[in-house]
C-alpha cells in the first residue's frame, strides 16, 4: 500500500502499516493533532477520526443509557461482557459503540490506511475513555481466513454496499470510503466464514431495500430507519 506524506509523525505511523511514501498516490496523509486523510484532486473527500468527540461520542454516551439500532441487534445491554468480533471494522464507529457497552470487541480491518486511522484513532481516545479503548484490539487483515478459527458471542459483518447513485446523500465518511478502497465484493465469503466461527450469532447490516447476502442460516431481520440487520444462526453455535 503507498500513499503521500512527509511528516515524521505521519511516517511513525506509516511504517508500522507497511505504508510506503509515493508522491503518485491520490492521498495526502498529513498530522493535524492526529493523522488527517486529503485527496489531492477533491478537496471535499477528508477523513480525521474522533472517537470521543461530535457525534460518535454523542452516540456513545447516548449508548450508555439507550439503545441503539446497531446495539439492539447485537443484543449488547449496559455493562455486559460480552465478545464480539468485528470483521469490517471501517471507521471504527460500530465497534466502537459496542465497546462503550462494556463488550471486548476484536477488529480486523483489511484496508491498512483505514487500520492505521482506526488504530491511530483508538490511540488518541485513550485519553478520554481508556475503559472504552483497553477492550478494543484491532488487527490489520482479512478476516475470511481468521473467522472460522474464531471463538465470540456475535460476529458483526458492514460490508461495502456498492454506492448509491445519489452521491451528495451520501454522508462524507463513506464518500472516502467508497473512494479509497476497491470496489465490494467479499460479502458471501465473509458470511460463509463466519458461520464456521464458535459464536452464538452473526449480525449483517444491509441497507434497507438491498437484497440478502443468502438465506442459508437467515433467522431474522431487524429493520432501523434505512437499515436492516440480517440475524444469521452460525453452523456450530456454542453455548456461552
Ligand atoms: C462499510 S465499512 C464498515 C464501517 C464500520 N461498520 C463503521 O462503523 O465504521 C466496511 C469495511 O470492511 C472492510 N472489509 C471488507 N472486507 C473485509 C475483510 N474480508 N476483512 C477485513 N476487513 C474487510 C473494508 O475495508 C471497509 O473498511
């Protein structure tokens, strides 16, 4: 993976991600009180992430005491104990969320600009919510050959879902995401393989109208505002 940038905080980081510098890279990765994310050509398209503050920390203190949808479906109460893997990791957000719960949340994240982000992410919010971040471990790969080795409660699978057409009503976060990374396509096999993990269930988030990854397994459905959560039974589910 290569991407731009000078900075020798930028560099830390880059080189523990095997991230090379190239000046033909359409990223700029800068510091900024943390590490920021520009594309050259559209400057619109940024990422800088925060944990702790505007609306992921809202959500998360929102999260303490009521519930959210993703929270709902993943059957996640105030201060359980609960493991959950989160194979799509992202931005962090969910897992994130689940972790404020008092879950321990295992990440993998394949990308390994956004796993430094998230990595980097986590890092800084540790000065604000260590109780949260101290149970998130994030790990930089696919997770299709991890999963069936995998022991939790719950998998948690956000794939990619291909971008709408109406781009301007996609908020910026996923505009980057749909910009940085190759287009999806590892729905199937990521559910395939996390039916083979030891966990109790498997939660997918889908918008609402698309179509189900497949109906083996398929126990239920969750719908929130523009979203669906497919509950998917594992084939070995355990008793924990
Ligand atoms: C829609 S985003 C997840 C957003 C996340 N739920 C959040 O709250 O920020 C999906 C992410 O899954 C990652 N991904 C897709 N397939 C993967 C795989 N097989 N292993 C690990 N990460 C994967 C992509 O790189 C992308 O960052």
């Amino acid at each position: 993976m290569q991407a731009d940038y000078s900075d020798a905080n930028v560099a830390h980081w880059c080189q523990q991600f095997n991230i090379e510098p190239s000046a033909d890279s359409p990223w700029l990765i800068t510091w900024n009180d943390g590490l920021q994310l520009q594309h050259k050509q559209q400057q619109a398209l940024w990422l800088q992430l925060s944990f702790t503050d505007g609306r992921i920390g809202h959500r998360t203190q929102q999260a303490k005491f009521q519930s959210e949808p993703v929270l709902k479906a993943m059957k996640l109460k105030p201060n359980n104990q609960a493991m959950v893997i989160d194979a799509t990791a992202g931005l962090g957000r969910d897992g994130f969320l689940m972790a404020s719960t008092g879950a321990t949340v295992i990440m993998y994240e394949e990308n390994p600009i956004l796993a430094m982000f998230l990595t980097e992410g986590l890092a800084r919010a540790a000065a604000d919510a260590a109780d949260v971040t101290e149970r998130i471990t994030v790990h930089c790969a696919n997770a299709i050959k991890a999963l069936p080795t995998l022991t939790a409660d719950t998998i948690y699978l956000d794939p990619m879902y291909p971008s709408r057409k109406k781009s301007a009503a996609v908020k910026r976060d996923m505009q980057v995401l749909h910009t940085l990374l190759p287009p999806p396509g590892d729905a199937d096999d990521l559910l395939e393989s996390a039916r083979q993990a030891s966990v109790k269930r498997i939660v997918v988030k889908r918008p609402k109208t698309a179509p189900v990854i497949f109906t083996d397994g398929l126990v239920g459905q969750q719908k929130a505002g523009a979203t669906r959560f497919d509950l998917y039974a594992p084939l070995y589910p355990i008793d924990r």
